[in-house]
C-alpha cells in the first residue's frame, strides 16, 4: 500500500512537471512574443480587461483540500504508469496548474459548463449552423455561434464565393467573437492553398500542420513570419501522448469518451470535430455526471482560451487587411430616341412651303411622264395605222 502511495505520487510528480513544460514551452510560439512585450503587455492587458470593477469575479486555483480530489479519482496515461517514482511527493492541485493569465482566469469565472466546453472546440461552419453550405456571415450563423461560442472554426473552398465575400464573413466572424469575450477567434482552412502569406492576407490566422510531416519545421516558420498561429494538427489517439511536441496543438477527434479521457489526464490540446453536436453534447453530459473532473475541464478550457488570448495580442483586429474592393460592374448601355429639334413659327412655314414645292414638282413630273406616256402611245397607233393602210 505504501508503494502505491508512492507511485501516485510519483505520478502526480511527472505529471506536474509535464504541465509545467507544456504551459512554459508548449502554449505556443505567441507566449514568448508576450513575454518579450514585457510591461507593455502587461499595461494593455490592465487596460483592456482591468481589475477596477469591485463586483468582478475571480478565479480561485484548486488544491487538493478545495477540490476533495485524490489521485484515484484520475485516469492516468499508461505511459506515466511504467515511470520510476519521484523523489517528491505531488498533489491533486498540481496536476490542473492554472497558470494562466489573469483575464483568463476571469474569464473562466464567469463561464456556465457549456461554455467551457464550446472553448475547448473547433469545427467547421456548416456543422456549427446546421446548413449544408455557409457562404455569408447572417443572421443563422450569428445566432448559431451566439449559442456555442467555440475557440475557432475550419473553412474550405466551398465557403468563398469570392475573396472580398470571403474576408468579410471572417472580419464579421472575429467581431462577433470579440463581443463575446474580447477574444479573437481561430480561423483555419482546409484545401489546396498551402502559402501561409497568401491565407493570411486573406484573414485566416491558424496554420494548422500535419505532425510529423517532412517539411513541419519550414512550414512552422512561414506560417509564424505570416503572423498566423502554427498549431500541430493530427488524430487525437495519435497525439495523445506526444508530451514532446512544442507548440500549439489541435486534435481531431469526434470520440466524446476520448476527449474527456484526455481532459482528466491533463491534456492541454484543442479538439477538432466534424460531429460538433454529438461531441458537444456528449462532453456537456459527461461534464455534468462528473465524468468529466471540473478542475480538468478549467484547465483544458484555460489553455485554449490563453491561446486565443495570446492571438489578439499578436494579431489585434486593426492589424488585418481589409476586403478588396469590388470591381464595378460595367454600366448597361440604353438607347434613347433622338429628341426632335422644336422649330420656329418661321421655320415651321419655309418647312411647309418647302414640302408643297417638293409636292408641285413631284406632281409636274408626274403629269410630264404621263404626256410622254401618251404622245409616245399615240405615234405607234398611228405608224401601226399607216402601215396596214399601205398592205391593202
């Protein structure tokens, strides 16, 4: 019994210095520009948030006394399992370090279960909306994203009618995310556009990169020099144990039993679904029957909304480009009826004597041709006349 007492501490060791080395150099590449910024960050932040509204509430860091918890209560990776023991004894509380900053952490006090939840999600417009195709920024996706403010969203080409329609349905996107919490939303893309200049010119500030793939570390400082978010991207079960990947993390998973596996043990990724609604509701109940450790959900919703945190410092909304503008349709061509010149009483006579002139000429020919007519009539008759006087 002393040596299983041990062992979970020992767990609960690794466990913290684990998460420890994830929110020290893992949150990704945007905490180490904020602690470059230094005061000046520090400052902004004040400003922004501020800590002078004496009702505003906080949040309190959970220890092992406050939370009643012990280290049976989590389910542990079993590669932690096979660890040698620790040297020091580890808590509960350390396993959910809620190092994070402090607007985070207010934020995350005034959050219900489901909106924690929705934070810790990604997913793309039509499962969010219902729809089968999503092309504009209305009122459906408003309404949709008002009722599950998830961390971010994933856009395909099917999305952009054009690039103007396309950067203001992400502009109308970040706002919306703006009134919610004061955060920026991540906006990813899935398709055959690879440069990351090239997307982020158009608003999109997550790079999502295949773990693993050959060219990960170019991609990761092309993606970084374009002012975009670098994140890992891969299956959850692939990731789940990749404590040694540096950087932001999403994993794709549409497994609710899975990703609350992960929530408990301390895995600090954003989860990716194309089955938003089960997923959403799946982890919504767990949370509720306690499946789901409320420490653990604080803890994984905190990592992704430090995320977007750090994204609206390096990415404030002035700093996007603008939509082009539309080129203007050419102007269809119309024709009009020349307008008749209004002419003087004068005029209107000479016209009228004129026009009688023309007909007197007209009709003087006319009475000429029919003399000619006839004379020429005549003087056969009279050659055919004389002719047949001669034969008789």
């Amino acid at each position: 019994m002393k040596k299983d007492s041990k062992t979970k501490n020992s767990i609960a060791k690794k466990l913290r210095k684990k998460k420890i080395k994830q929110s020290a150099a893992t949150i990704w590449i945007g905490l180490e520009i904020l602690a470059l910024a230094g005061v000046g960050v520090a400052a902004f932040v004040h400003n922004v948030y501020g800590d002078s509204d004496e009702t505003a509430k906080s949040y309190t860091v959970p220890t092992e006394e406050s939370t009643g918890l012990t280290m049976e209560d989590i389910q542990l990776p079993t590669d932690l399992l096979a660890e040698s023991e620790a040297e020091e004894v580890g808590t509960v509380g350390t396993l959910y370090t809620m190092d994070y900053p402090e607007e985070v952490l207010s934020l995350l006090a005034d959050m219900s279960t489901e909106q924690k939840i929705d934070a810790i999600l990604m997913t793309t417009p039509e499962q969010l909306t219902g729809k089968d195709n999503v092309t504009i920024a209305g009122d459906v996706f408003k309404e949709s994203y008002a009722a599950d403010p998830v961390s971010g969203l994933v856009f395909s080409d099917s999305n952009f009618t054009s690039e103007t329609d396309g950067m203001k349905m992400l502009a109308n996107l970040r706002g919306w995310a703006r009134d919610v919490n004061g955060l920026n939303l991540f906006l990813g893309y899935w398709g055959d556009t690879t440069d990351p200049v090239t997307l982020s010119d158009k608003g999109i500030n997550l790079y999502q990169i295949q773990s693993g793939s050959d060219n990960e570390s170019e991609l990761w400082d092309a993606a970084t020099a374009a002012n975009m978010v670098s994140a890992h991207y891969g299956d959850l079960s692939e990731l789940a144990q990749a404590s040694e990947i540096n950087g932001f993390t999403v994993a794709k998973s549409d497994d609710p039993a899975a990703i609350a596996d992960a929530i408990n043990n301390g895995t600090l990724v954003v989860y990716l679904t194309e089955d938003f609604r089960q997923v959403r509701d799946g982890l919504v109940a767990a949370a509720n029957d306690g499946t789901i450790i409320p420490e653990a959900l604080d803890s994984a919703a905190g990592y992704a909304l430090t995320a977007r945190y750090t994204l609206t410092q390096i990415r404030p909304e002035e700093s996007e480009k603008e939509p082009p503008e539309e080129e203007p349709k050419p102007a269809v061509k119309t024709t009009t009826k020349k307008e008749t010149k209004k002419m003087t009483p004068e005029e209107e006579a000479a016209a009228a004597a004129a026009a009688a002139q023309k007909q007197a000429e007209d009709a003087l020919k006319a009475l000429q041709k029919q003399a000619e007519d006839a004379m020429k009539a005549a003087t056969k008759q009279a050659e055919e006349a004389a002719k047949a006087a001669q034969g008789q």
